[in-house]
C-alpha cells in the first residue's frame, strides 16, 4: 500500500478506475466498506482513503485490511483540511494524478453491491461522463422496512424538489438538475478536472455533491441517473436527528444540528 501525505506525491500509476473513500474516525465501519469493494465483480480498481484527520483506528484499520489483502490497490493518503468536500476533492485529484481515466466515490459507512463497479463502467460504457447511483439505507442499523421505504420515497421526494429549486435553475444549464448521492457517483477524471471538482468545504458549509453536480451541468449533457448502480448507506444521521431533521439538513442546512459528525 502506497501512502502520500500531499498529491505532490502520487507514488505509483494508479489502475483505471481510482474509489476515492474519505474517512474521519470510521473504526466501527470502514472495514465492512472495503470489505464490499473485495467482493465487486469488477476488479481493475485502485481505492483511496483519504485519512480527514482520524483520531481512532481508522488508518490502522486501513492499514491492517491492506496487508491482509494484497489483491487489492489500496492506498491511505491524509487531508489535514477537514470537510467531506476537501476529502474527496483530494481522494478524486489523487486517482487522476496518478493515471485513472475513471473516478468513483464512497463513503466510510457504506456498502457497495458486489456489482457496483462493474454498472458503473457499463454506464460509462454507454456514453455517460457523469453517474449518479441509487442509495439504498442499510439493512443493519436496527431499522425497521418500513423506516427504511420511509428514507427511499424521502429521497425521491428530494430528487423531485431538487429539480424545482430554484438555487439549481437558472442560465448555462445543459439539462435538468440532477441529485447526486455524495457516496454514490462516478465520474471521467477530464470532467471532473474541467469542472473544478468538489468544493473544498466543510460540510456544514455548503453540499459538495449539489455544487458539483450543478458544474457539470453548465459542460455536458452525459449525465444521469442509474439505479442498477447500487450503494447501501448508513442511517446513522436519520436515527440520531429523525427524518424530517435530517431532510431540512440536507436541504440548505435548515436544520442545524449541535453534532454533525455521527459516529
């Protein structure tokens, strides 16, 4: 496993597709997600986690899986500026330093379906420069099916508000607004490049995935939605803050909660 401290030192080529995984303090979970991306259909791949500062095991951990699967490209690099947008600005600009014609992102407490990766070169394949997934709430964090169509039928309901919203219309735009799941998303590394890439935010700042999908827009048209492309992600944030909080959250931090970083 190669490790950086800056993208001034890419270390080795990097395969095609470079997973950029920002990371703050994911001991309890990120081993289920790189667990996920040791099982996916779809093997040319090199992941990135991007260490934003961790003061638990989470870089021992990242570490330890490394060394116990040498199968896999894994690297561990560090971001001291923390934000999610930071994190994966610098997750994604590590892949494409390093050579990968491709970018995914996920995130720490996620799980990836064992043919994630293989549907989104297929999307790729079919002309797309940017993919947005399907997020799907995880089945074990003590959720009942139906809290868990609750959070399905919410996010559609977002999806539909994001295209009426009027912070995402306007001139310059190529086509509709279309919401893109931070930790469920592909993208070329010439697009990414050539639209700024995510903001380097704080979370609490500003929706890296609303602003890069909203860059995008303005230069092409090969973007969509596949649901075949799919992530479980955690509901951490729902449990702890409930559902309408967390959607006002999402919306334009409407709701402002004293702890942000669920853990």
């Amino acid at each position: 496993m190669t490790e950086a401290t800056n993208l001034a030192q890419p270390g080795r080529a990097s395969r095609g597709l470079c997973v950029a995984i920002p990371a703050l303090n994911e001991e309890k979970l990120v081993v289920q997600t790189l667990q996920s991306l040791a099982r996916q259909t779809f093997t040319d791949f090199t992941v990135v986690v991007v260490d934003n500062g961790s003061t638990d095991r989470t870089c021992e951990i990242v570490r330890d899986f490394a060394a116990t699967n040498p199968f896999m490209d894994i690297r561990l690099i560090h971001e001291p500026v923390k934000g999610t947008g930071a994190a994966a600005d610098t997750g994604m600009r590590f892949g494409a330093s390093c050579g990968a014609r491709w970018l995914a992102r996920t995130d720490a407490d996620c799980l990836a379906a064992p043919d994630w990766l293989e549907k989104i070169m297929a999307a790729f394949g079919e002309g797309l420069e940017l993919v947005a997934g399907q997020l799907v709430p995880r089945e074990d964090e003590g959720t009942t099916a139906a809290e868990r169509r609750l959070m399905l039928l919410a996010v559609e309901v977002a999806s539909f508000f994001g295209r009426i919203r009027p912070g995402n219309k306007g001139r310059g735009y190529l086509g509709p607004y279309q919401m893109l799941p931070g930790c469920n998303m592909a993208i070329t590394s010439e697009l990414y490049l050539r639209s700024g890439g995510f903001p380097r935010t704080r979370i609490e700042d500003l929706h890296e995935d609303r602003a890069l999908s909203n860059s995008v827009r303005k230069l092409t048209r090969s973007y969509g939605l596949r649901r075949d492309v799919v992530v479980y992600g955690s509901s951490r944030r729902v449990k702890a803050w409930g559902l309408k909080n967390t959607l006002a959250w999402y919306a334009d931090h409407r709701y402002k909660p004293d702890v942000v970083d669920i853990r």
